[in-house]
C-alpha cells in the first residue's frame, strides 16, 4: 500500500486524557498542553518520514507511546501508533519485535476508531495490521478475521476513498487475493476493486503491483505484465521511496514469472 505513507489498550488510551488541577487561568493551560502534543505529533511524523531507517520509527512509536493529550489529540496519537507499528511489522527482522508491533498496531487502531469513528485513519491502520497478522500465521484464515478486515477497508472507501492513494481499495483487493473461495475471497471482485483504486490513484505502486497479480491469478497474462513492467517506469514519490522500492521489487518478481 502506497503507502503515500508495552502493548498499548483501548484503556490505554482513556488515560491519554490529562485530568489537571484546576488553576487561575484554565484557557492558557490548556492551550499549553495542546501546543505540546501538537509539537509531539510534528516531530513524530518527522521521525516517520526517515522511516528506511527503522531506528527512526521505533524513536517515533516511544516518542507517541509516553504521550499525553486532550481527547482529540488522543487520536492523533493512535492512529499514528498504528500506522507506525505496522510498518515496522513489515520491515523487521526480529520476530518478537514484529509481534510487538502488531500486537500495539491493532490495540492502537480499535483505540483511534472508538474515539474517532467517523474518520478513515483509525479504520485503515487497523484493518491493515489485523490483515498484517493474518497473512504472518501463513493463510489469510477465520471468518471472523477476514470479516472484520473488510469491514474496516469498506468503512474507509465510504468515509474517504482517496486515504493513502486509495489504498482501501488495494487492500480490499488483496483481500479477495489470498483468501480462499470458501471463506468470500473473489479473484474477480479482486480485479474490479484494484481497477477501482487505480482510478483513484494511477501512482499507487503497490496499487499498481497488486493488479498485476490480480491479472495474473485471473489468467490475463498480457494486463499483467503491461501493468508490471508501468510500475518499473514510475518515478517514486519522494515521500513514499520505501514503498516504491518494495514494489518495484514484486513487480520485477512477477514479470520474471511471465
């Protein structure tokens, strides 16, 4: 996914509301306070953005993880714990690490999307990391796990179909992929959803990979490979290098298929 990108609990994250005393002048601590997660997010998201580097985003998760702030910075906060646990699940090699990460990434997500239902962020971090979790026990299994995922990815297509390059969609699309038949996966809902996303955004690498293979499972050789070899033209995203690089890199394994 384009990504144009302790374990922490939902009772976690009731505490991330700071209950102070009451002083003299109410409105100027507040404002403080706001102004001190504001900068907390500011720099954690600056840490993200050198994200190859995964020290980086371990200092960010700890940067977030020790955070506290009013309700709707709460928020903020743990949709970014999400995002940034279930990158790094995907990116490192310590097993512990990556079960870690997942393990916070899902609590964080059900957090965001408690205190913030109507907003997309929350939804896709936690449909993506329990998608994450499936796919690392080796098949994407259990109804309600699948079940759960879409319905997460489906809630981000009806609140903002453009988040993360329409990344839903490839999700969506993933989905139907690797699931097996007798659990709802479709190889042909597969490719109308990953065509879907690709009409949201036609520079979604990873969008543009997964329909490849989609393709490919559909027996559509020729799509695949004109779509495969279009992802090695693509000039990255400056933003999204990490993203494109993994990418490119099922794209040149799946033409090597071809």
């Amino acid at each position: 996914m384009r990504l144009k990108k302790g374990a922490l609990t939902l009772s976690c994250f009731s505490l991330i509301i700071l209950t102070m005393a009451c002083k003299s002048n109410s409105e100027n601590t507040g404002a403080t306070q706001s102004v001190d997660v504001a900068s907390v997010l500011k720099r954690a998201d600056e840490l993200y953005a050198g994200r190859s580097d995964l020290a980086r985003v371990r200092e960010a998760i700890s940067l977030l993880r020790n955070t506290e702030g009013a309700q709707e910075k709460g928020y903020d906060v743990a949709w970014r714990l999400a995002q940034f646990n279930f990158y790094l699940s995907e990116n490192s090699d310590v097993d512990s690490e990556r079960e870690n990460a997942l393990a916070e990434g899902i609590n964080a997500g059900r957090a965001a999307t408690a205190l913030q239902p109507e907003k997309p962020e929350g939804h896709f971090w936690l449909g993506a990391n329990l998608g994450r979790k499936a796919e690392t026990g080796g098949v994407l299994a259990g109804v309600s796990t699948v079940s759960e995922i879409r319905r997460e990815m489906e809630a981000v297509v009806k609140l903002n179909d453009r988040y993360m390059g329409g990344s839903a969609y490839l999700a969506l699309g993933q989905l139907d992929l690797q699931v097996p038949a007798f659990l709802g996966g479709d190889r042909a809902r597969a490719v109308q959803y990953l065509e879907k996303g690709v009409k949201v955004d036609d520079d979604n690498p990873r969008m543009q990979v997964m329909l490849a293979k989609a393709y490919l499972a559909a027996g559509r050789k020729e799509d695949a490979r004109r779509v495969a070899e279009g992802v090695l033209k693509m000039t990255p995203d400056p933003n999204y290098v990490p993203e494109f690089n993994k990418a490119a890199s099922e794209a040149r394994s799946l033409l090597e298929k071809l």
